[in-house]
C-alpha cells in the first residue's frame, strides 16, 4: 500500500538530526513499498593496525584455541574482543563498574572450569633460559651429475 509521506525537516546539524531520528518513526517519512536494496561491493571497513601486549602463556593459549579452530589466531581475537565488546554495550554498566574491570588478568584466563586449560609443563626450562643447542647428523651428499 502506497501512501505519501511526510516530509523531512531541514537539521541544523547532525545532533539535531540524531535526537529526531531517536524520537519519530521512519516509517512516516518513508514509503517502504519503494525502497531499492543498494550494494555498495567497493565499501572496506575501516581498520587501525595497533601495538598489543599481551602475555607470553595468553598468546600461547590463543594461538593453540585458533589452531583447534583452523583460524589465524588475529581474526580469533578480533572475533572475541568484539563479542566482549558488543556484550558489555548491551549490558550497559556505568564507567565506575567497567573501571574496576579493568586488572591484569591472572592465568588461567577467563571462566573456564578448573581442569580444561593445559598444564602447566614442569619438564621444560623455564623461558628465559636459554635452550641447548641439537646436534644434527651431517647429511648425506648427493652425487654430481
């Protein structure tokens, strides 16, 4: 069904215009029964290269949950932070609650039952401790042609 709309007041700027769109429908100013799908194949999303740190046994971890998965152990994280991420904007917690999240984490990382992350390796040097070098056979020569 086909109706005329009405029309859309002129904004003084892009706040005005958001608090209007947060207050009306957008059904009254746009007949739906015309609308087009649009594609846009050239949009990239935008991206920012960033420096983290993290620590040695939580990259370790990531990387072994990413491996399981068959994933590059980056996109795993991107996945994760932005689940986090829309997760806590959902919940909508003030600033005082989120600040006192915000710790070091200690391992094993998350809420994960006791028993399901790896043990830890007892027979190993710690990291920091230089490996000993392997010796290596010589290998056999092939003959020249």
């Amino acid at each position: 069904m086909s109706r005329n709309p009405k029309p859309i007041p002129a904004f003084r700027d892009e706040d005005a215009e958001r608090e209007f769109w947060a207050t009306h429908d957008l059904s009254d100013y746009f007949d739906l029964a015309r609308a087009v799908p649009a594609r846009f194949p050239n949009l990239k999303p935008s991206t920012a290269t960033i420096s983290l740190r993290l620590p040695a046994s939580l990259l370790a971890d990531l990387k072994i949950l990413a491996n399981r998965l068959d994933v590059p152990y980056q996109s795993l994280l991107k996945v994760f932070l932005a689940q986090r991420v829309h997760l806590e904007l959902r919940r909508g917690r003030d600033p005082a609650e989120l600040a006192a999240l915000v710790r070091e984490p200690e391992p094993p990382y998350g809420q994960a039952p006791v028993g399901t992350h790896r043990p830890a390796r007892t027979d190993e040097p710690p990291p920091t401790a230089p490996k000993p070098a392997r010796r290596q056979a010589p290998r056999a020569r092939r003959p020249r042609r």
